[in-house]
C-alpha cells in the first residue's frame, strides 16, 4: 500500500517475504572468477551507525571497485556479453572462462556491442568490449557528468550524445541495431521483445549477493534483515528479490530506494502497473534517473520488494558524506542506500513495516564510487 502521510514516494507490501522466485539459473560465479582482476568487493561494518539508527548492524557491501571500474555493473554486463555472444555465434555452450569468451570471438572482431547508459552500465559494456577486442557504441542521454562521459570514451567506445532523457536514448540505441547482424545490443533493463539479454545482465549481477551471503556468514552473522538497493529500471533490485527469494539461505527484507525524482518503481507499484515518470528534472544520482521499470522486473518488483522509498540529492549527497568519514568512496547512486535506510528508520511506521528491531542486521549496496560521479568540490548542500 502507498503511505498517504507524507509526498516521500513509499510502497510497502506485506507479503512479500512469501513470494518465490520461480526462475534458476547458471551460476555466473564461476565465470566471474575467471576475469582478470576478479575479488569480492568487501562487506565493510559501519561501527557506531546502527546504534544510533536503533538496529543491531549495519554493513555495506562496497562496489566502489569492481573489476578496476567504479561500480557495479561489469558483473552484469560481462555476463551478458558471454550469453549474447554465445547465442549469436551458435557456440555449442557458454565459455567456461573469459579467455575462452576470447577466444570465441577472435574470428568476429567485426562485432560491435551497442547500449544506452546513464553512466555506469555502458563503461562496463565498453571495457569488456575492450577486453575482448570488440567495438562498442553508447548512447548517453543530456546531462551526464564529464567523468561519465570520459569514462567511457576512455574505453575506446564510440559516444553518441543525444538531448533526449534515458527512456529515449534506450530506444535510440535498441533501433540503431535493427537488422544488423553485426551489431549486439546488450542493455540492461527490457521490454515486450527484448528480454533474454537483460535477464542474463540480472543473473550476472547475483554474483554480489552470493559473495555478500558468505562474508556475513564469515562474520559470523546470526541473522540478516534487510538488504537495501539503490533502484533505477529495478533491474538490480530484481537480481536482490529473485537471490533472497530463491537460491540464498538467507531470507532479508527487500528495500528499494529511487530519487524523488525518478520514483517510477515505487509510483509503478503504487498503480499496479508499470508506468513512466519524467526524468527530465535533474538529480545527482544520475544512474538512478530512469523513468521506467523494466518489463522483466516487473513481477518481482510488484511482488517481492518489501518496499521502495524515494531519497532526495540532499540524503543521498548527506549519506555520501557519512560513508566517507567510514573510508568508503560513494555516489549518490551508491549512498542512495544509506539514505534510504535513514529515511525508513526515521518514521516508526515504515521501522514497524519492515520489523525492524535492536537486532536486525542490514545490509547497504553501495553500487558505485565518488569517482564514478563526484560532488561538486564547493557543494556543502548538506551534511552529515
Ligand atoms: C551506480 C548505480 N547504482 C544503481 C543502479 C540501478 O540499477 P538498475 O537500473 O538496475 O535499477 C545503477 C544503474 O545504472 C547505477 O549506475
């Protein structure tokens, strides 16, 4: 149900916990390993944050370096790649490994990989492309920062700027491919007809939460009670339900957290069905300013997402700060979690919805570094 006290966009949905994800999948975790510079990003405690939240511990899962770039998102997308080249090749099964990815492409170096991005998702494109010796084009809509920008020229990929907002150059990017054998689009959220791709981006991105399982287990965690994710097109926050809902022996709460701006999850769950919100108000949480849900995601973000909440440039840019004096490098987009988590707790009812108590132990995805989209160097809009 949508909460009528306040404008901060919030769902909650009591019955989440007791939907399952029916999908299995190949485990992306063995091919992850194999690339070069692989680790699992720490899980890092936040000493002294939980208490003064009222919860037991707070613990983020830091993605600030994952594979040498500032985000998350080559997980997905390396995956994918592997996925989509094997099925256009008609290679009898998915390469075990990254050097036999490239080896399998060798003979193709006219293949070129093509997305739409707000930043993060069409640099991961553009490095694998790289590593593997393929071209890529990235669609980027108005407004990207310059360290966006040149993060992805700067793994060689052809950029194509456009005034348009992110639904439209998503469109721009699938149309440029129609018909062209020679061209692969690998995007990272899905409509009616374009489903596999974006699916194979959700399951690379379980990797996090596999590795994320096993160091609380490591730290000796007895329980885990929410697990808290930074949400665009919902693709990420699907790979959340789908793992804590299905493969994990652990069972958390799910919270998604938008910008006020660009609730379209949260908005689209209030309607009961998905709908677009205009993004064109800009937000510092620039990997979060999506203005539809994808399609895939739909069922479980309607179904599985014990809530979505929405988090102002001044929370998210606030929360960025807190996780900075704890050594972690975090955007917007990353401490968009943070905030979220701030914001739930500071309301008894959302605390109370999502039963969280002295004990809960809650996890942050912090999905990006300051790098990936810094602060203004003069911006003291908020503070800690
Ligand atoms: C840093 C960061 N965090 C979170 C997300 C959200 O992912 P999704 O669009 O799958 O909801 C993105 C997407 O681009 C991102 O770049």
């Amino acid at each position: 149900m949508a909460s009528s006290l306040s404008t901060r966009p919030w769902h909650v949905n009591p019955s989440a916990r007791s939907w399952r994800a029916g999908t299995t999948i190949d485990d992306p975790g063995t091919f992850h390993r194999s690339m070069n510079g692989y680790r699992a990003s720490d899980l890092v405690e936040l000493d002294g944050v939980a208490a003064t939240l009222g919860i037991g511990r707070v613990l983020v899962k830091d993605e600030s370096d994952r594979f040498g770039l500032p985000a998350f998102k080559a997980l997905g997308a390396s995956w994918a790649i592997a996925r989509t080249v094997t099925s256009r090749l008609a290679l009898p099964r998915v390469p075990a490994s990254f050097d036999d990815l490239r080896a399998a492409v060798a003979e193709h170096r006219g293949l070129t990989l093509v997305t739409a991005t707000d930043g993060n998702h069409g640099r991961a494109v553009a490095r694998v492309a790289s590593w593997l010796g393929l071209s890529s084009r990235v669609y980027i809509p108005g407004g990207l920062s310059d360290a966006a920008r040149n993060g992805i020229t700067a793994e060689g990929a052809e950029l194509i700027e456009s005034d348009s907002i992110y639904d439209d150059v998503v469109r721009l990017a699938a149309e440029s491919t129609a018909g062209r054998a020679d061209e692969l689009l690998v995007q990272d959220t899905s409509w009616p007809g374009y489903e596999d791709v974006p699916q194979w981006i959700v399951d690379g991105y379980s990797t996090l939460f596999t590795e994320a399982d096993a160091q609380l287990t490591e730290l000796g965690a007895m329980t885990f009670d929410l697990v808290v994710v930074p949400t665009g097109v919902g693709s990420l926050l699907q790979s959340a339900i789908e793992h804590y809902r299905g493969r994990s022996r652990w069972h958390p709460g799910v919270l998604g957290v938008e910008p006020v701006t660009a609730a379209c999850v949260t908005l689209s769950r209030d309607a009961g069905e998905i709908v677009s919100v205009d993004t064109s108000t800009p937000t510092r949480m620039a990997g979060l300013n999506c203005g539809t849900p994808s399609s895939i995601a739909w069922p479980a973000l309607r179904d599985g997402a014990d809530a979505t909440i929405g988090v102002t440039d001044d929370e998210a840019v606030s929360a960025s700060r807190q996780l900075a004096t704890f050594g972690i490098s975090s955007g917007p987009c990353g401490a968009a979690s943070l905030a979220g988590l701030r914001a739930l707790v500071g309301d008894d009812s959302r605390r109370l919805a999502l039963g969280l108590g002295p004990d809960s132990v809650v996890v942050l995805i912090s999905t990006e570094s300051l790098a990936a989209n810094p602060l203004p160097a003069d911006d003291d809009s908020s503070s800690s």
